[in-house]
C-alpha cells in the first residue's frame, strides 16, 4: 500500500533554498532517519546509502504561452 503526501505551493527564490539546504542537512546528518517538510506534515524517511535519481529539465517556447521551465528533482530507493 502506497502512502502519497504532497504540497503545491509558490515559493521566492531564498525560500525554496532554504528548503533545499534543510533537505541537504538532512541527508548529510548520517541519522537513519530524516524528516523531510511536505507543507504542514512532517514525514519520516529511511534512506539508504545510495539513493537513485533523476534530473528531468524541459524549456519550453510557444508564441502565445511564452516560455516555460520545469525542473523535475526524483530520489527513488528501498529502505
């Protein structure tokens, strides 16, 4: 059984820096656990040493939408 937690939000450039430092910190604190932020929820992860991930990024230019970025960010491992 999957449990999902997700969060849309908008957030300034310092503020998603600060969330990915606190990430980073998380992950380096060695802990077998770590807690990661997902809006008002606190969840607890247990990653291994090695963890598999993506890095997806698409730019996109259309004459009526303009341009548009996505940058996609995808950890996957088994506890």
């Amino acid at each position: 059984m999957a449990q999902r937690t997700t969060t849309d939000e908008s957030l300034s450039r310092d503020e998603l820096a600060t969330y990915f430092e606190h990430l980073a910190a998380e992950f380096r604190s060695g802990d077998e656990q770590l807690d990661i932020e997902v809006g008002n929820k606190t969840v607890t992860l247990n990653p291994p040493e090695t963890i598999d991930t993506s890095i997806d990024v698409v730019e996109r230019s259309t004459m009526f939408r303009g341009n548009h970025e996505t940058v996609r960010v995808e950890l996957n491992w088994k506890p």
